[in-house]
C-alpha cells in the first residue's frame, strides 16, 4: 500500500510540473473561458460590470467571480484553479479504481489519464469540462462509499458546472438504483441532494428570467445552431483517442471480461452510452470527451492489467514486465505528444485583438450601451456589456461597439441571419470611427 501511495504522489507531481509548464506556454484565453470571466463579473458586481450568458452554467463563473471581487488576478486564479481541480480529478480517478478494482487497476487508470495528451492539454484551460468531471467523480465516490445525500450535492454541483453531466449522472443513478437492494431509499437521497443546489438556481432563473428553464433550453438551440466549423468525420473521436493512447485498444478484450465484475460494467455504460452519442452529433470537439476520459482510462486499466496476465501465461513470462512494456509504449507515445505541444510557441492574441481589449480598458464608459462580437474584447474592462452581437436576445441600441466581422463565422443559416441583424443594427445607429483588417477579418469600431 505504501508503495502505491508512493507512485501515486510521483504520479500527481509529475502532472502537476507537466501541467505548469504547458500553462507557462500556452497563455492565451479562449472564447470561453472570457464568457465565464465576464460572467463572474457579472455575478460579484450585480450586473455593474461584465455580462450575462444565461444559457451557460452558473459555478465556474461564481468561482471566477470571487477571484475578481477579492481584487486577483482573474486569469492567473482561474488557470490555478482548474489545475487543481485536475489533479483532483486524476486522484479521483485512482481512488474509484481502487475502490472498485484494487490499486493496481486505480493507479494505472490514474496513470492513463494524467498522461493522456487531451487532458493535460487542458488541465489548465479555463473551462467547465474538468471542473464538472471532478464533481461527477467525487458524486460516485460518495455513492460507493454510501453517503448519497453528499453524492447528490456532489452531483448537482458537477451538472452546474456543465449541463450535459446530466447524461452520465443518470446512467450512474440508474445502476446503482438497479443493483442495489435499498436501491430506491438511496436514489431518494440522492436526488434530495442534487436538489439542494439545484433549485436556488432555478428560483433565481424563474425571478432573472421569468422561466427557470431558460438556460437548459437556449443551451440546447445554441447547441443545434452554432459550431458548424467543427464538423468531423464519424470516427474522428475514436480514431484520436486511439492514437494518443494506443492502450485503448486493449478494450477489445471487453467481452471476455464483460461477467467477472459487474462495475465494469457499470462504467462501460457511462463511458460507451455517452460516447456513442458524441460520435453521432457532428460537432466533434476532444475537449468534449473530457468528462469520459476518467471512466475510459478505469476500463482500459482493466483490461490491460487483464491482458497483461493473459499474455503472461500465454508466453511464461512474469505480467509486470508485460503491464511494464504496456505502461512505456503509452508513455513514449503520449510524452512525444505532450513536450511537442510544451516547446512548441504558444497562441497569443492577435494585435487588434489586444487593441480592442486596451481601448475598452483605457476609455470611460459610463452609462454607455456597449456592443461586442466576442467576449475577448471585454477581458480587461470591468465596465457592463449590454450586448453580445454573436447571442440571442440581444435589445436596445449601442452606443459603442467593437466588431470582428470573423466573430460572426460558423454557425448555420439560422443563426447567422440572427448576427446579420444585430450588425445591422449597429451600422444604422452608430458610424464608424476605426476600422483595419487582419488575416482577412475586418475589425471595426462605431460609436456616435
């Protein structure tokens, strides 16, 4: 046991001082990781600063919130935070498989995720994927240790943090319901549980909104009408997960071991059902797998211990060495990965990008309608943003606004007409007072 701890410490180090250096790298923020920086702000200040997507979930802005209203570094915060929700989410990772499976089986699943290229691209983004997973992670521990009041909270937080939690929530709720005899007491306390975070967000939604319902629905039509340029091939998501982690393939051996342990088959179903349905949408991003990468990393700890044993037999030889050789192919594939992505420049914002953020932070607008067509813009101005010209429901007139003409690129017909309209409304308002183009975008300023 002492030895297990022991890798494992090695193992969360050895992420952490991977994960530090591709933050050190790759500073730049993304599209939203601004949306929720903005809406932090938005939050702390009661609507006196930053703005408002109502369709996105409230607890990784809340968090970031609270780092701007304590006068920090929102950026520098935010990239610590989701680090260290990371490492929990690797430590959860080795605890459920050595709750399930013993600590072999946790330890290299641990192993297979820290060391997994996608998750340690992302293991400092300031995004919701890694945070919710954490949660959804923590909620199963909670179940298997039987403590399914502080599962459901656990739970709810992971779906505020990212709505479509609710999928592998419902698959995990469903089996533990189906294979436990006091099943139904339990799924009581659970949901009683999730409820408690869950329903002052929908009172504020239904006083905010008029419709508690609002950010689950307009989620669903953003998610239908927007991201036409991440369209991918139907094997996109399995031929990329197999190429950063060539054990993976070792889940072929599935349905030999498929009656030797009903968890695994537990967390098949949350990994598989979820991933099926990923594979068929046509937006296809990896960060979308995050939330997965847990419980396929626990499976292919399975079969890869199992296959190692197999192997040994097959061929008299011991099974450590086997599971060894297993462990360095992986390693030598994804760290090949990983050190490119490390020595490689980092993406930083454009200059005009940086131009509009230093003229919103630098000019007084108080009492100004404020336009903006990306989120970006708005990241180093505490001032409101009244409207967001690539969202829907945006009402009023500006009276200043910074546009990107490339901002308003890959969404379908619908929704772009939608754009089309609030630009439109900004060029019979207001004039145009800057203007210059940059890698074919055109970026423009109007104001009275």
């Amino acid at each position: 046991m002492k030895r297990h701890r022991l890798l494992l410490g090695l193992l969360l180090l050895s992420f952490l001082l991977l994960s530090v250096s591709i933050a050190a790298q790759q500073r730049a923020v993304w599209w939203d990781s601004a949306v929720y920086i903005g809406m932090g702000k938005y939050y702390w200040s009661a609507g006196q600063s930053g703005f408002s997507e109502p369709s996105r979930p409230p607890a990784l802005p809340l968090l970031l919130g609270a780092f701007w209203n304590a006068g920090l570094d929102t950026i520098l915060s935010g990239t610590i935070l989701i680090i260290v929700f990371s490492l929990g989410t690797v430590f959860l990772t080795f605890k459920i498989g050595e709750k399930l499976f013993g600590a072999n089986t946790g330890l290299l699943a641990a192993f297979l995720l820290g060391f997994s290229f996608t998750f340690l691209s992302f293991s400092h983004r300031i995004l919701t994927e890694i945070p919710s997973s954490f949660f959804l992670l923590l909620g199963a521990l909670l179940l298997l240790k039987q403590k399914p009041v502080l599962g459901g909270i656990a739970f709810g937080l992971s779906f505020l943090t990212r709505f479509y939690q609710l999928l592998p929530i419902i698959i995990i709720l469903a089996a533990f319901h189906l294979q436990r005899r006091h099943g139904r007491r339990e799924l009581l306390l659970v949901i009683s549980g999730f409820s408690i975070p869950l329903l002052p967000y929908l009172l504020l939604g239904a006083i905010a909104y008029g419709n508690p319902m609002l950010p689950f629905t307009l989620q669903l039509y953003l998610s239908m009408h927007t991201g036409t340029i991440y369209a991918q091939p139907l094997l996109f998501y399995a031929a990329s997960l197999i190429k950063e982690n060539i054990l993976l393939l070792s889940l072929a051996a599935l349905p030999l071991v498929w009656k030797k342990n009903q968890h695994l088959r537990l967390l098949a179903w949350i990994a598989l059902i979820p991933l099926l349905l990923y594979t068929l949408a046509p937006h296809k991003e990896m960060r979308l797998l995050l939330p997965l990468l847990p419980f396929v990393s626990l499976l292919a700890a399975f079969c890869t211990i199992y296959l190692s044993h197999y192997l040994a037999q097959r061929f008299a030889m011991p099974d450590k060495t086997i599971l060894f050789l297993f462990c360095a192919i992986f390693l030598g594939i994804g760290l090949s990965h990983t050190l490119l992505f490390i020595i490689h420049p980092g993406s930083q914002p454009s200059p005009q990008q940086e131009f509009f953020q230093e003229y919103l932070q630098e000019r007084e607008h108080a009492g100004q309608h404020i336009w903006i067509s990306s989120p970006l813009y708005a990241l180093r101005t505490d001032a409101p943003v009244s409207g967001l010209m690539y969202y829907p429901g945006i009402r009023g007139e500006p009276d200043l606004a910074l546009v990107n003409t490339c901002d308003f690129l890959g969404n379908d017909r619908e929704y772009g007409a939608m754009t089309s309209r609030n630009l439109d409304t900004v060029m019979a308002t207001l004039k145009q007072v800057y203007s210059s183009r940059e890698k074919g975008c055109v970026y423009t300023i109007y104001g009275r």
